[in-house]
C-alpha cells in the first residue's frame, strides 16, 4: 500500500480505537509537575484523547497526546491580589491536568516532527509518542526533521530511545539562539545546579545527533509553508512555527502557554519555567494578538485536547471562538 493511504488508513483506525520558586522552575522544568493523579483532573484540562488531524491548506498537521502529568498552579507568576485571585478562581485546587503534545508536519513526502514530548525522562504518564506513531505507520526512519521550539526536558526526551537516537534519519532543527546559549560553557558554569541539569540534556540529546543538528535563524523558512518565528522569554531561545498553505494558517506556539484557561483571558500572568517572565508575557501578548485579528488556528504542547482553536480579543485577554 503507498505511504500516504497507508498513512491515512492507520490514521482512521487509531482515530476508532482511541477516540475522536520561579529560577529553579525555569532551569527544569520537571519541578512542579507530578504524574497524573487517578483522581479527576482539578480544573477543566484535557480530554484524554490521542491525536487529532487537520489540513493546513496542503499541509497535514498531526496534533499527538505524548501523555499528561499534573502541574501545581502556585508555578504562576501571580504578582498582585487582582492575578492570585484569577489563578484561584480557574484552578480552586492548586493544581490542573496539563497536556504534553507534540506535531507531526507531512509536507509531500516529507515527515517533520515538532519537539519529540518526554520520552524516558519524566516518569508515568508521558513517553507515548513513539507507540502513536507506530499505530499510524509512522516509523522512527521516516522522519526527516525534527524541529525542537526549546531544549525543556518534556521537549527533546524523546529524542532519545534507549540510549540512541530515535529518530535516525532525522536532522535537528532549533533556533541559533537556543542552541548557543545551552551549550555554551560559560553559561554552563554560571548556571545554578539545578539549571546545569538542562546543560547536561541538551548535550546529551543533541550529542546522539553529531553532524546532523543544524540552527535557524528567525523567520527562516525551515520547510514550504513552515518557518519559526520569535516568542522569546520561555528561553533565550525559544521559538513558535507558522504553518501557512493556500491562505490558511496555523500557530504551533510551544511554550507560549502553559494555562490555556488562564493564560487566554490573562495574558500578563508568566509561570515559573520562564527563563525571562516580562518577555514571555510581551511575546504571548504580541502572538495572541496577531492570531484573533488574522484568524489563525493556534495549539501548542500544552493546549488540551490535543487539538487546535481559533481565538478572539475579549476585554485585556482573549478567548476561545466556539
């Protein structure tokens, strides 16, 4: 059977078989989430569901549930009673279900990955990516590129499977500035202790990938139709990508959010992990803005779902359009 009805026909059947603080936060990540409770999630969060599919004009977008874990809220950056307040009345418990997804980007007849989930790293509850991809007769040789919007653990753990690389065929894309901040050495040393732990990932990771890890400059195209653009703050580098085909657009922001209920309507409450929280919420603000006014479909690794929405401006935040 050819790939792309092969593609397809796996994608139908896993579609009927499933379903339709603040500085050590920022330098890992992992602290602060917790496995998924077997109790009913805190707030509304994700539906669990494994995948979902959308064309971008010509370009077929995969949204795939790499898996959950639970993130305590107290992580927001509430800096006045007006925003603890708000943290409060979306999450009443402290704490919510938060998604952990990755992008699977089909462009003729190549496969791109955007950031590769947890894989090993983070414990219960994550590393699904590679049985989903198998189940839609994706095999780790077809990917060609893997595009990582930062080097978080939850975002390059699956680079690694079993201690080389997962993806064999595949280069690396990241934005330069991403790449030289976290492997430079200086950097390293100045680093707090638990900072220097993303040091030693990102080599790692990056290291089962000797020759074939290549930087982006903004708004290069790094496929047709697929280009990053900048959403600093997160890390010095991190990065969203624009899919755009025959008029239609979509925002994959990465980190852009973490709280999609919270963060929607609030835009100007940052989260712990970001390295820069004024440039973070400068950046969420800019790209929000550009996404209601042009009518851009948007999701990200922690969007609920997994799936993507279309948004409006609505008093100093925005909101989802039903």
């Amino acid at each position: 059977m050819p790939y792309n009805s092969r593609f397809l026909f796996l994608f139908g059947l896993l579609f009927l078989l499933y379903g339709g603080a603040a500085q050590a936060a920022a330098a890992d990540p992992a602290a602060g989430y917790a496995p998924p409770a077997t109790a009913p999630p805190a707030s509304p969060a994700a539906k669990e569901e494994t995948m979902s599919q959308l064309m971008v004009g010509d370009i077929a977008v995969t949204i795939i549930s790499d898996g959950y874990r639970d993130l305590e809220t107290k992580l927001f950056l509430a800096k006045s009673p007006d925003q603890e307040a708000a943290v409060k009345e979306i999450y009443p418990q402290g704490r919510t279900r938060n998604s952990l997804n990755v992008f699977l980007i089909k462009t003729g007849r190549e496969l791109t990955l955007v950031d590769t989930g947890g894989g090993a790293l983070l414990g219960p509850g994550v590393g699904n990516l590679p049985k989903v991809l198998a189940a839609v007769g994706v095999a780790p040789a077809d990917i060609t590129r893997v595009v990582i919007t930062h080097v978080h653990r939850d975002h390059i753990g699956g680079l690694a499977l079993n201690g080389v690389a997962a993806f064999p065929n595949a280069t690396i894309l990241l934005s330069k500035a991403e790449h030289d901040f976290w492997l430079n050495p200086d950097n390293e040393a100045q680093a707090s202790e638990r900072a220097r732990a993303t040091f030693a990932t990102t080599r790692e990771m990056l290291g089962l990938y000797a020759g074939k890890v290549r930087t982006v400059t903004l708004d290069e195209e790094i496929l047709p139709g697929v280009a990053l653009i900048a959403a600093d703050g997160h890390t010095p580098g991190h990065r969203a990508l624009l899919v755009r085909s025959k008029g239609q657009n979509l925002l994959i922001w990465g980190d852009l959010l973490h709280g999609l209920a919270l963060q929607l309507a609030r835009p100007d409450i940052a989260i712990g992990f970001d390295s820069d929280p004024a440039a973070a919420v400068e950046s969420r603000k800019t790209l929000l803005t550009r996404a209601a006014k042009e009518n851009w479909l948007v999701t990200g690794v922690h969007v609920p779902g997994p799936e993507a929405y279309r948004i409006r401006a609505q008093g100093n935040g925005f909101e989802l359009r039903q």
